[in-house]
C-alpha cells in the first residue's frame, strides 16, 4: 500500500513539474476594486488556486465526518436505551388490557 501511494506521489510530482515548467509565461492579475495589475506566472496562478480548492475541500470533509460521528454515536446511544427500556418492560412485565379481561371473564364464570 505504501508503494502505490509513493508511486501515485512521484507521478503526482512529475506532472506538476512538467506543468511548471510549460507555463512559465506571465498572466496579468487585476485584484478588484485595488488599481493596477500583478504580473504572475501562470503556474503559480494554477496552482494556488488548486492549493486553495484542497484547503476548502478537506474543511468541508472534516467537518461532515465530525457530523457523521457524532450521528452514528448518538445511533448507538439511542439503540443502548431501547435495549434497556426492552429489558426494563419485561421485568416489570404487565399483563396487557386484553389478558387481563380474559382474566375477569374466567373469574366471573368460575364463581
């Protein structure tokens, strides 16, 4: 596993090499509403904002597996007192309405 994870790396750092070095050329940046332009290579411009989309996207991952944890523990908290209150109602166990007419009828007809 670690040597296909080091080996999509390496590739990972070729390619971004060889993209670097293909786009060396200048992009005029204008940052509204401040006057004037920036003159930037056009990889940098490319991979900052690729840095700024991972940034953004590990924030959004992070916080829904937080959300997600805490749903599946609370799940579980939730299932623990059903099992509880289930065992709780069958050592307290109380006829239900229906055995307990039957009970009378059988009563009543016995004396």
């Amino acid at each position: 596993m670690k040597l296909l994870w080091w080996s999509l790396a390496a590739l990972l750092l070729i390619v971004v090499g060889s993209f670097t070095g293909s786009n060396l050329g200048d992009v005029a940046l204008r940052l509204w509403p401040l006057p004037g332009e920036l003159g930037v290579p056009t990889f940098l411009v490319v991979l900052l904002a690729l840095l700024i989309g991972i940034c953004v996207g590990s924030a959004a991952a992070s916080l829904s597996g937080r959300r997600r944890r805490r749903l599946r523990e609370l799940q579980d908290r939730n299932a623990e007192l059903a099992r509880q209150l289930d065992g709780l109602r069958r050592s307290h166990a109380v006829p239900s309405s229906g055995q307990v007419i039957e009970g009378e009828r059988r009563q009543r007809m016995s004396a």
